[in-house]
C-alpha cells in the first residue's frame, strides 16, 4: 500500500511517519500500489526533505508526468 495526498496527490515514502501531507496539509489516502511500477530494474526512488516521493526522471534527463 502506497500513501498519497487526497488534495494534491504528492505520494509519500513509505517510511515518512505523518498524518497529514507536508507539502499542504491534506488528507492522507492509502491505495495498492500499481504492478507496472514494481519493476526491479527500475531506479531507487528519490525522496525529498519532507518525505514526499518526486517524479521519476526520464532516461535523457526529463521528469516523466502523467498526461
């Protein structure tokens, strides 16, 4: 189970003990984690100072968002 932010979606590393997100106070949501995303040869994910687990990098250096 992987915990995110109902307001502004930021997912948290699963160590980061909040109750709230710390990037804007919203309520926390735990979801399954997706199976496309449990890849072993993928890159350790990058964690920043609040907790908040940040965008994967492409592999020529741009940040991979959604569409």
């Amino acid at each position: 189970m992987e915990r995110l932010c109902s307001h502004c979606h930021a997912v948290l590393a699963p160590e980061t003990e909040a109750d709230w997100c710390p990037a804007c106070g919203g309520a926390l949501i735990e979801r399954a984690n997706l199976p496309a995303l449990d890849q072993p040869e993928r890159a350790p994910q990058e964690v920043d100072h609040r907790g908040i687990v940040l965008p994967r990098r492409h592999a020529l250096g741009g940040i991979i968002t959604p569409q």
